[in-house]
C-alpha cells in the first residue's frame, strides 16, 4: 500500500537531479525544433511524494509540447523525444529509459551515500488546448506494426489551476487523503494502467472541489465538516 515519504532531505536532493536531467531534457528537444516546458506533477508539487511499500520512488513530470500539431504522427513525437531523453540520460550517467504506454520511465536511480532508496522518472508528454490536457498514449499489440499512438484527453483537467487556487489553503489536507485513497484503489485493481500519479491527483481535487461546491465539505476557522462529520484541523 502506498504511504507519505517522510525523508524530506532525501526528496529534495533526489528531486533537485530528477528535475534538472528533464530541464536538459526541454533544452536538448530544441535541436529537433520540438518547443516543451517542464510541468511538475501536483505530487510532488504539493509535498505529496508516495511509496508503494518498499518499492521505488517515480518522480513524475509532465513534459508540455507546445507545438505538438506540428507532427501528423504522435509515433513520430515520441520516438524523437525517447531519442533526445536517451542523449541527455547517457551524458548524466544513466542507461536508456524505456518506452512505456503513457510515459517514457528511467531505471532506477540510488545514492551511494546516504537515503539508499531507489527512484526514478517518468516522463508523460501531454499537449494541452481548450478541452484541457491531452497525454500521448502508446498503445503496445506485441507487434510494432500494429501498435497505436494516440491523444487520450484527462478528463475535467482544463481548469485544475482555477480549481486548486479555489480550493488552497483550506482543503489541502482532504485532497491529500483523497489522493492517497485514490492511488491505493487503483493499486489494488490488476493490470489498472491508466491512472499514474497525475490523473489520481487530477481525480482527487475534483472530488474535494465537487464537495466543496455542492455543500457537503465546509470549512470555517479551522474546522471541516463532511456532511454530518466534523473534526478539528491540526496546523
């Protein structure tokens, strides 16, 4: 089951070098005239870092293709970003990543000094427009010639910054129980593929929005009320 990660020195140097190999990422993407920006996931932007057990740590980014219309093939888009992504792994010291169905993920990462858990990053290209974001899905067969690449829309993903803006500062702590709820149910379904860190923290604070809008989560003064429910907020 998926708990918080409480090593905050860790997180930090970890993530400090996780996202400086995906900066180089969006400066070497510029040789192949692919224009992209770096988007940290809420996960990790909001001090939400999750671990499965004792397994690895994903740091996850979302690496934005603001002329992503410019390829009439997605196939195409990846396999220049795979072939830039791997030039950048290998001038850092580490091996090629791997072409996974929603994100192109490194091996895994450890420190020899020091926090000795294994991370390591995924990378999910998106493209976003009016109805929102859009993540670049490769969709594997078992056979190339017959594998698909396509945008698949996250759903209720086009006004997530006015969401959270809404709903900050007060209601962060039940969107981080809802994210965890959430990560820990799809972790208990087999073969569930589709829904990486990004979507469940997408899914989590539309769920606390809804219920914030519809009444049934109130916050005054420092105190939360779920429907009949009421508990203090601990600062």
């Amino acid at each position: 089951m998926y708990h918080w990660v409480e090593d905050k020195d860790f997180l930090a140097r970890a993530y400090h070098d996780c996202a400086d190999i995906v900066n180089q990422l969006v400066q070497e993407l510029k040789n192949y005239e692919i224009e992209a920006r770096m988007n940290v996931v809420g996960s990790k932007k909001r001090n939400m870092m999750t671990q499965n057990a004792n397994e690895p740590i994903d740091f996850d980014f979302n690496l934005l293709i603001l002329n992503a219309d410019d390829y009439t093939r997605a196939s195409d888009l990846k396999e220049d970003v795979r072939e830039a992504y791997n030039a950048v792994l290998n001038r850092n010291g580490w091996a090629d990543c791997d072409d996974s169905t929603s994100a192109l993920t490194t091996k895994q990462m450890v420190y020899k000094k020091g926090n000795k858990t294994p991370f390591s990053i995924d990378v999910c290209i998106v493209k976003k427009d009016g109805y929102g974001l859009h993540r670049l899905i490769h969709h594997k067969t078992g056979f190339v010639n017959t594998d698909q690449w396509y945008w698949n829309q996250v759903p209720n993903s086009h006004d997530l910054r006015e969401k959270e803006a809404y709903l900050k500062p007060d209601y962060w702590l039940e969107i981080r129980d809802a994210y965890l709820d959430k990560k820990n149910m799809y972790l208990r379904r087999l073969y569930d593929n589709d829904h990486p860190s990004f979507i469940c923290y997408v899914e989590a604070v539309n769920e606390v929005y809804n219920k914030v809008r519809g009444g049934a989560l109130q916050h005054s003064n420092g105190w939360t009320s779920l429907t009949s429910i009421c508990y203090h907020r601990i600062n």
